[in-house]
C-alpha cells in the first residue's frame, strides 16, 4: 500500500546521513516534510535544491543537515537566508558544507541522474570562479570539433519528494503551473515520495494523461496532505503565504527567535494537521485570504477511439 | 485439448514468461497480445510500456500500430521520446523488453538492419528503431521470432542490437551495459534460454509435437540442447478463450 | 502575419537543398505539407525523420530527396517502405544516401541541435555494427571515470515542420497525445512551420500554458489545414486512415502505380483542400468512419491571483 | 518636470533600452517593471521571459517573486527548468536579460556568490542561480545595480558570471560564448556602456544633476568617459504615470 501518512513516509524513507532532495521552484514546495524530518531529528543530512528556500533554512537551523547542495541561496522576493547564513558564515548551530552550482548546472545534474548518464554536457563556467571552488566542475571537448563544453557529474538523491496537486493511490501524479525540475528529481532518486493536496480516482488522471508527470511505478510513497506546502503555494489551490516570507526574515536572523519559532511550530506539534489548526487559530480566515479565483483550463478531447 | 496456431502457442509461451513481472516494455503485434494475456493471468499486476510513450494503456480496440490513438485515450500517463528513452528506458526502468528479429546468431545478437553488405543490401529492412538502446537498457530481453533457417544464423550479417556479444563472459558488463541481455527467444516451434556464463542459446523446451532434429534443420549452427529438455505446455482453454474472445476477436494476430 | 497557406510557408521557408524534419511519432504526421512539397518540385532534401512512414516514401518516390536521416523504416504495423527500399537497393527513382541512427540517437540528435550542444551522450551503440556503418557515432570517456558512451552531433534542420490540434495567430502550439520529437525539432530548426487543425483565440491557449509546447516566438508561419494529417492521425479529431496505408503497402510495390497514384493525388490537385474534396468523392462519410468519440480532459484549476 | 525617484530613474532607463527588442529575460522587481514599462512605449512586441518558465504572463498583480503564481494564470506556455536552460536560453532564443550583482568589475565580470573570501566569506550572497549562463548565452546583458563603491570595484571578490573577461579583444568568442555579454549598466546616478573591442566600461550618460565626479567617486577605478557624454532624459509623466499608477501602485519597486 502506497498510501501513508508523511509521519510513516519519512520514517521509512528518510534515514540519517540520507542525500535528499525537497524540489519546487518557489511553488510546491512541501514544508509538511520538511518540518517532519525536522520533528524527527534526522541528522547529518546532504540537502540538495536548486533554490534552498525558507524550509532548507528551517531544516538547517534545526542541525539536520551536514551539507547543501544548491544553486540559488535566498529568500525568494524578500533577501537572505540568514540561517544557512549563520551555518557558512559562523558555524551555527553547525557547519554547513556547500557544493554550489548555477541554475543550469544543477537541473544539469538532476538529468545525469535520471537518465543514468555519468555526466551532463552545459555550455556555462567558462570564465568564472565557479570551477574552481567545486572541482565537480570539469570542462570536456567535443569529440566532433574544438568545442569546450562543461561538464557535472549525475546527481541521485537517496530521497527526492516533491509535493503536487493531485495523485492517484497508485501514485500517478500530476502538476500544473511551474514544472521546475521535481521530474528530473523524482526520476534521479532511489526512492520517492509524493505529497498531494487530493487524492483522485484514477479515472481523473487516464482524462488526461499527458498532465501525468510520474508514473506510479516510481512512487514509494503517496501521501494525502492538503496545504503541506504553506507558506508556498500550490498553483490553483492556495498563494504563497507572503507576510510568513516576510515574518521569517525578521525572526530568522536572531537565532534564539529561530529556535523558539522551531519549537512552537515544527516540535511543538504532533504533524501537520496540529500546524494547521494553529495556523487557522492564529489567523481565522487564512484560507480565504490565501484562496485564489477560479480559472479553468478548457478541457481538450482525446477521442474514444474502438 | 483445443487446436491452436503456432501464434497462439507463440504468444501464450510469451505470457508466461512475464511471471511475476512488474514493468514490461512492448510493441504491437504479438508481444502486445502476450502482455495483455500475461495480466490476465500470470502477471496481473504488468505495467505495460508502450515504445511510443505511453504507460497504463486502456486499449479501447486491438492497436493497429505502436502509436495508435486507442492507446493514449484513458491512460494513465503520455511522455515525449526524449523522457521515454532518458528517463525511463537508459533510466533503468523497465524490467523485461520484447524485441522482434530478421536474424539472431547463437548469442543472441540481434540483426534488424540489412541482409547482405550494408552498402549494397540484397534486402534493406527497418533498422533498429529502439532496439539497440532497448538491448542495452532492458533489464531482460524476449526476443520473438519465428524459427527459421534464415532467421537462425551463424553469424548475422550485420549487428543492430548487442546480444551476448563473441561470448566471452563478463564481455556486457566490462561494456558497461545495465541489461543482461537476451534472456529468451520464443518462435513458433520451440523456446530458447541461453547459458547464463557465455551466454549461448540453449534449446530448452520444444512445442508439443515438435522434435528437436525439427529445430536443429533450421538452426544455422550445432544446437546446445538443455539437459531437461522440456515439452512446452500447450495453451490451456483459459488461456485460447481470452486470446479469441477478447484480445484479438478478429484473429489479426493469433491465427496465423 | 504568421498565419499563411501551406502554399505561401513551403514556398517561403522550404528550398531545394534544405535539411528538413516532419516529425510526429505515428500520429500529427504532416501528409498536407509533404505533399505541398512534392508538387512544389523540391530537389535534393535532405529528409530528416525518426519513422520515414508512407509520407517521405511518397515524397522520395517524387524524387525530391537525395538523403534519409532517420532510425526506423517502415510502414507502421504493415510492413516495408518499398519507395524508400527501391531508391536503396536500386536506385529508383534515385539513389539515396541513408544515414541511421536509433531512435534515442534521432532523438539525442534532436536534443543536442535545440540545446545548441556539441554533441549529446547516450549508453547506446556498444558492441553493435552502428558505428562502423555511420562515422558520426563517436565514444567518449567520460570525466569522472572509465564510463565509454556513446556520442551523437546536433541535427539542426533548416526547417522543421509539425503538424497540431490547435494554434493562436501568434503560433503558440498546444498538442495533446502521443509528444514524439516534435518539440525537440522544431527548436533544433532554423526555421518552423506549424499546421494547425484549429485556429484558436490566444483565450484558449492562456486557458492552460502547460498544454503548450512551442511559444509564437519561434514559430514562422501557422497554416491553418484540417485534416492535413491524413491518412496519420490527430488525437482527437480523427484516427488514422489504416485502409489507406494498407492500400499504400500493394500499390507502393509496382513503381508505376505509385507514379500514377502521385499524378493522381498530389500533382493532379491544386492543394490539400482538392485533395480532401476528392477523398470525399471517393468515400462518402470518411470522416464519420473516422471520427473518435469524446472523451475529453477534467479541468484543472489555474487560479486567479490578484 | 515631476520629481521621480532614483529607482523610477532606473526602470525608465532600463525600459528605453528595451526599444524594438523582441524576447527578454526577465526576474522580478526592477527589472521586471522596466519591461512592462518597455512593452507600454518603446517595444510594444517584447516577449517577456521570466527565469521560472513562464512565457507570455498577463500578471493581475505585481508578482512578489519570479515564481509568482499570477504569472502562470493566463500566460502562453509554462516550461520545465530543463526545457529553459537547454532549449531557451543556450538555445539562444533569447535577445536581452537583465542581472543584478553585488559586485561588477571594470570589465563587466559579476560577484554575487561572496564578499571575501570563498571558504570564509566576510559575507554569502545567493549565488549563481542561472546568472552565469545567462551571461553566456543571452544575446545582450543589461547589468542593473546601485552605484557604489561597494559595488564598482577594481578586481571582484569571485566571478560568478562572465562579462568581458580581462578585456582582450575576441575572449569570449575564442570561449565559445555565443552571447555578446554585458552591454548597459543602468544605475540610480549613471548609464554605462562597454567598448566594442576591449569591453571595458565607459560612462555613457549621467542622469540628471549628477556630476562625473560623484560618479568616479563611486568607482573603483579610473573611469573613461564617454567622449559625448550624454544627460540621461528625464522619466517623462507618461512614463511616470504608467510606473506609478498601472506597474507599481503601490510603490514596491519604484519609490525608493
């Protein structure tokens, strides 16, 4: 059985040491995860995400991590991340190793990984720094002329999870809105798991089946978690929760308000569902104010065909 | 005990052998027809992989191609070629591949492209399509083919697909090829498995009524038979009733 | 004005000399366009196409290519190409040089030419006869380790023609259904030509972006030609015209059936709306024995925000 | 004249340089007002890229950032950061992007990885992001950053993104960069341009009120003036009009 609670799915996916990868390009991004892995004191993590984002902060302000793998280190519209800030710059709450890439070299890497290539061919870091402090960087020539391409090596996370609109108990997903590299993560990954704000009949999904982004073949896991992407958002079901963005910039660069903030939310409650009936507590009404209009795709006929 | 074609035995032969399995990558024709016996009965849990893209097919109609519509229409999932052979097929995730073949030599290696000289071909034929990447990548091949000395050769006239190479075991491995190669040729007469060190084609079962000088007249080389040389098992009623009735009402395929 | 008849864009975009691709993997095959291109007398194509399928067997017995760039040649779940075996293996009505891949070489081709890569890796080739027929199959070592792969060049074609459910003015092109290559060609292509069963309000397309995959930007001429993939296929809209490649496999076999047939239906009709008018004459009803039934996608949900 | 602000002065600026452009590469805040300024006078046909995937947005509000989901709504195509890397932006469809930087050089070469050193950073910025590429790929690079000494420094912390290199004439080409690199920093107080042929910065234009000597004061370097210095035309009330009532109502971007 596929289904479980993200409580079950971290504690059988998600071990010490793990590599793993939370991806979402500023959408999708599943807090719910993140903050159970944190609730499960999971130590010595490599974190790897193109954009790192407010929840690898959380997860390193928590100590759960020994190193990140990224290309982008910010919060998304606002400014820093001061707590992998603290980590690189001071060491706090423990040193943080980086292995830092640019945007290209990254979903470069994800595709190495899914599709069992020993390395990605990228016409970038020629000129820069960047080589030089991440010896993963090499260069390569064409074997068809003087062209000097880049090349990274595969990236395979132990865990990818990615969070989505909509699943079956089969595990066949589906996206829409920004598609980011979650495919590339998924496909690159040992095992999977897919959080989901609704589970669907399977007759929702085979209506439209080039809407599927991973078969449920590849799925481990599928995990029923409406709003497990606040403060992000999930295209068509809620915004990004901006005044939380905006809130963490402020707490987050004191690190006793970090810690406090980590036992209130992620330790001091039993899982999500107690998250969100304290989010709801502290702001009756979110949901609506986070709630977006309706604009629907028109439907496209595949045709019986027999 | 029902007639049957040597198609029908063909495809229930093919069936069986996907056993337990989870992830098939298939053709129309035949192996088609075999998958979808092998759901019925053997294998009910088969994720079938079309080549053209397409994963949980509800084929409305027998597919008249690899890339008919009735395939896409109510499936669960529709990729492009680039994903189909990055991600799932050099990916590592299909399990058991059924190819065809013009000629197979004793190792299993697989000619799809030319018979005569490539430059100047007596006949051109298809080519590899994705058989060579498939011969690779697959976890397992099933290779269908009907039993005939000029299918069966001692050596192809040109190499499309790798098999188990010049049989020199570890030779896929040392190439860095994830699949073990070909695992099983059904024909119409007998089936085939191959020696699991040189990878050489071992006659293992003969089909009821079929002698093994019958199969060593059509093999271009001196055949290695197993030593528990077995009759295939005809096809049960079960198994010709589903063929008939509903996988190919019309005979297209089976009764031949 | 992007918007042109097929006449104007194979009379504008297509040359003789030029390297192009009508892609389309079974279904959306360009029939309209390939035989605009016959009766426009084009010489010397290079033809580029991963399954040539009965419209480059015409368009090579019209003696308009002098090479096939291609990695499976057949008449889908019927059998031979014969024109294309004829110019082969004798030289009818020309010879014609060949150059073979596999399928996931055509595609890395096509990968490599719309990411304006060198070359492009695959774990493909090894131990097979591939090379030694075709120089441009390389290997290469890889950086990081003693991993052979083989390497492929970009296929850039000058001009890369594809066949849709539906375009805006400005060509953005949606297709649902089998994707084939079609999209790694087209931005492999120095030039693209779409055709479109429908003409859409851009309404339609903004009704779901994920649907689309060419942006107007890149197209250079939408024609709008229904049915101009017949006898192939267009989810939804019409199934494939199977009588007709079974006809196409007896006729195709005696070289002056298939000039007469040429005669007949490509240089004997002004256009693709002739061509239709006299299908029609033939077969009476030929696009209800054709029509699918509906079947058509759930919608999904966009969301308004702001 | 309306009074405007430094910022306003910026995105009129960035916007003018955008004239009869077609596709730009685009993130939010200033650069991303300047565009939609662009396509509301100087380039009505501009194609706006932005760095998430989305072409063709039709925002209903300002987007908080570049993944912003009224961007998505109502837009033409929304792709997978695969397909933006490998098919648009090395590709080489796009005409223009904008960059930020937290340090650029005499050249145009971009920090925004470290201040100090990169295994003990007085200070760790975001990184590359898709920066570096950009700067290799993008037909033209328009720089947007605050004049200062901070900024504008003889010899940068890290080179994150390639801009004219050490100034040989032909480095980036013999690099293989299909892109022309940086060609225009707009600043609060000044327009720079690059020399054809060395690509070393030259002040261009400095807007109005500004001397060249508060610019070099900002400048790590000896800076070379443009031999026809220009003044920077004042944001007409049109432009204004549009910044402040339909692209910023609410004084995100353009009131600093």
């Amino acid at each position: 059985m596929k289904l479980m609670t993200l409580r079950e799915a971290i504690a059988t996916y998600v071990h010490d040491g793990d590599t793993i990868a939370i991806e979402g390009f500023t959408a999708f991004i599943c807090f719910a995860a993140g903050h159970e892995i944190i609730r499960q004191r999971r130590r010595d993590l490599t974190l790897c995400r193109m954009t790192p984002d407010l929840i690898y902060d959380q997860m390193i302000a928590a100590g759960c991590a020994r190193k990140l793998v990224f290309s982008y280190l910010g919060n998304p519209g606002v400014g820093s991340l001061h707590c992998v800030r603290r980590a690189v710059e001071k060491g706090v709450p423990r040193p943080l190793e980086l292995e830092e890439y640019s945007h290209f070299g990254m979903v470069a890497r994800y595709v190495a990984g899914a599709a069992r290539l020993p390395f990605f061919p990228l016409r970038s870091y020629l000129g820069t720094d960047q080589p030089k402090v991440n010896p993963c960087i090499r260069f390569l020539q064409s074997p068809y002329g003087d062209d000097l391409v880049a090349v990274v090596p595969p990236l395979n996370p132990d865990v990818t999870i990615i969070h989505a609109q909509r699943a079956d108990l089969q595990g066949n997903t589906q996206i829409w809105g920004l598609l980011g590299v979650q495919k590339e993560a998924a496909f690159a990954a040992k095992r999977v798991i897919v959080v989901v704000e609704e589970i669907v009949d399977e007759a929702v999904i085979r209506s439209d089946p080039n809407r599927t982004i991973l078969p449920g073949m590849m799925v481990d896991a599928v995990v029923h978690q409406p709003y497990g992407a606040h403060p992000s958002y999930v295209q068509g079901y809620y915004d990004r929760d901006n005044q939380f963005y905006l809130a963490w910039d402020r707490l987050s660069r004191d690190p006793a308000l970090t810690q406090a903030w980590l036992e209130e939310w992620v330790y001091g409650v039993k899982g999500w569902e107690e998250y969100l009936t304290k989010l709801e507590a502290q702001e009756p009404g979110i949901w609506q104010r986070l709630a977006p209009g309706e604009a629907f795709s028109r439907p496209v006929n595949y045709g019986v065909y027999g | 005990m029902a007639d049957y074609s040597p198609a029908e035995m063909m495809i229930v032969a093919s069936a069986r052998a996907l056993a337990g399995k989870r992830v098939v990558f298939v053709g129309v024709g035949l192996p088609n027809i075999a998958c979808n016996l092998a759901r019925r009965t053997v294998a009910p849990d088969l994720e079938l992989v079309y080549e053209a893209g397409v994963f949980g097919a509800r084929p409305a109609r027998l597919p008249l191609s690899i890339g008919d519509p009735t395939l896409v229409s109510g499936s669960t999932l529709v990729c492009s070629m680039a994903d189909l052979f990055l991600y799932y097929l050099q990916g590592g995730r299909i399990e058991v591949a059924f190819v065809g073949a013009a000629q197979i030599d004793r190792f299993g290696n697989i000619n799809t492209t030319v018979i005569g000289s490539y430059t100047q071909p007596k006949a051109r034929l298809p080519g590899s399509g994705g058989a060579c990447e498939i011969a690779i990548h697959a976890k397992e091949l099933f290779v269908i083919v009907r039993l005939s000395r000029r299918a069966f050769v001692e050596r192809i006239d040109f190499c499309t697909s790798a098999g188990h190479l010049t049989g020199k075991p570890g030779e896929r491995t040392a190439l860095g090829m994830p699949g073990l190669g070909p695992q099983l040729v059904v024909t119409d007469k007998a089936i085939f498995t191959f020696d699991k060190e040189t990878g050489e084609m071992i006659l293992s079962s003969v089909h009821p009524g079929v002698t093994v000088e019958e199969v060593q007249a059509e093999v271009g080389w001196p055949l290695r038979v197993a030593p528990h040389l077995e009759v295939t098992q005809p096809p049960s009623a079960e198994e010709l009733r589903l063929i008939r009735e509903e996988l190919d009402p019309t005979g297209v395929y089976g009764r031949e």
